[in-house]
C-alpha cells in the first residue's frame, strides 16, 4: 500500500483519481473543501489552500506519491487580460507546485521510489485564442515538470499530462448547452469530450510500478487535438 498524496481530490480528475487509488493505497487528500470526497478508511482529507500557507502535518515517513490537480481555466482576449488575473493563474497552476514539493520533499525523497504528476494543458502545445494566462501558466507547469525530472532522478519520477477540454465542474461554464457540448466534442479527432476518468486512468498508470521507466514526460490526453488532423 502506498501513501499517495492529492491536491485537489475534492472535484474532477483528482476526485475520480481519490475514488480509485483509495480500494487499493492510503489516499491523504487536500482542498478547499472536502466536496464530494467520500469517507473511506483509506482517505484522510484536510483543508488546504494553495494560495495560501502549505504544510502537511501528520504525513508519514514515506510519500510515494504526489498528484497536483488545482487548476484555471481563465479565458480573455488578451486587450483585457489583467496582470492580477495572470498572477493568480501563476499562483495556483504553477508556483503551488513548487511550494506543494517543497512541503513533501522529505518523504518524497525518503521513499525508495515515488513518482509526482502534474497537469498541464493541450494549449500548451497548440496555440488557441484566448488562452494566453492558462498556456504561460502551464508552459511553466510543463518547464518546471523536466526540470524537477531531471533534479529528482533516479528515485522521483515527475510527468505532465496535458488534457483537453474534460467534462469536470473547471470546464461546466465551456459546456453549460448541449450546442456547445456538441461543438467541443466534434473539434476533437476522436469526436468526444475528455471524462475525468481518461485522466485519473492515466494518473494513476504513472503513479504505479509499472511506469516505473517514465519520466520527464508531457503526455497529451487529448482526443487527438494537438497532434492529428481528421
Ligand atoms: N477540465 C478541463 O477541461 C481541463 C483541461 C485542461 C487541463 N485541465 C487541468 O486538469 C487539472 C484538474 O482539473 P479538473 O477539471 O479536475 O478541475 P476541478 O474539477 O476544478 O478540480 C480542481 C480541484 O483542485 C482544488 N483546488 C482548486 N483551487 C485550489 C486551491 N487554491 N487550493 C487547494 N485546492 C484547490 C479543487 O477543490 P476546492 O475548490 O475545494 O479547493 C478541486 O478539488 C487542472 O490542473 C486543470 O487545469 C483541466
């Protein structure tokens, strides 16, 4: 059994990544509220937030993994793009990273092997109207996900995943009719919307053993979007 540790467990990806983890590893769950998370012998959910103070008392010796979920999706054309709404989207995708690491690295680095994972976003890699704050802020997500691979080997593995549009409560104001649903999907090669569970699935796939020769890796979870014509 392994101690896992997920920020953002109370919604989305990582919700679905908490229910899953949780049958068979010790889930220590954080966010701001405990949301849908479920009262299981195996999760121990506390409050955090990222913009704010980060410490993780109580944790054991050993964390042998870390999935960071807070995100943004904030979109504006960037003639009305604030500076503060910049910061912030830094603040929560990227430098909470870096204060969540720093908090764990003891028993990150105690484990004999561990393995983080971060997300990104498919914008990264294609450039999209709109997106300027949430592409710097991944891109950033994406620089410090090598970085810290290479800094971290041989016993942290770190990988990215890059989604596409995935229908959890961070993308219901993109999806709120059934015409704009539609739309997203058929911008897709494989002509869906990404499910929380396409990303938790490979969440988890990296977390285990059997990534155990991955890292440094962006990997996209995208339907095709940024990589195939149709
Ligand atoms: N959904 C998409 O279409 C999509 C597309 C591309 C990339 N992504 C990325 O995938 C990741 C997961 O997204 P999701 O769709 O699962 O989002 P979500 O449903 O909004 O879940 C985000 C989780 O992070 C927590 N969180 C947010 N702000 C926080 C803060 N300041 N401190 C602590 N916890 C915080 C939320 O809980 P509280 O609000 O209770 O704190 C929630 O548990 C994000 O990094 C996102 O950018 C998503």
């Amino acid at each position: 059994m392994k101690n896992i540790l997920i920020i953002g467990a109370s919604s989305g990806i990582g919700l679905e990544l908490a229910k899953t983890l949780s049958d068979n590893h010790q889930v220590y769950a954080y966010s701001r509220q405990r949301g849908e998370l479920p009262v299981h012998a195996n999760i121990r959910w506390e409050a955090l937030d990222v913009e704010g103070e980060i410490t993780f008392p109580g944790l054991p010796d050993q964390v042998h993994g870390l999935v960071y979920c807070p995100g943004t999706i904030n979109l504006k054309p960037v003639r009305g793009l604030k500076a503060e709404d910049v910061r912030r989207d830094f603040e929560v995708n990227a430098l909470g990273v870096l204060r969540v690491l720093q908090a764990v690295f003891k028993p990150l680095k105690s484990a004999p092997s561990a393995s983080v994972v971060l997300f990104s976003t498919v914008a990264v890699q294609q450039g999209m109207p709109y997106h300027a704050s949430v592409a710097m802020a991944k891109g950033a997500v994406e620089g410090l996900g090598r970085s810290l691979a290479a800094e971290l080997a041989p016993t942290v593995r770190v990988n990215v995943i890059a989604p596409s549009l995935t229908d959890t409560p961070l993308a219901s104001r993109l999806l709120s009719t059934g015409e704009r649903r539609e739309a997203s999907a058929s911008r897709h090669p494989l002509k869906r919307l990404g499910e929380a569970r396409d990303m938790a699935s490979l969440a988890g796939f990296l977390l285990s053993d059997e990534a155990s020769w991955i890292t440094g890796q962006v990997i996209g979870v995208d339907g095709g979007l940024s990589s195939i014509k149709t």
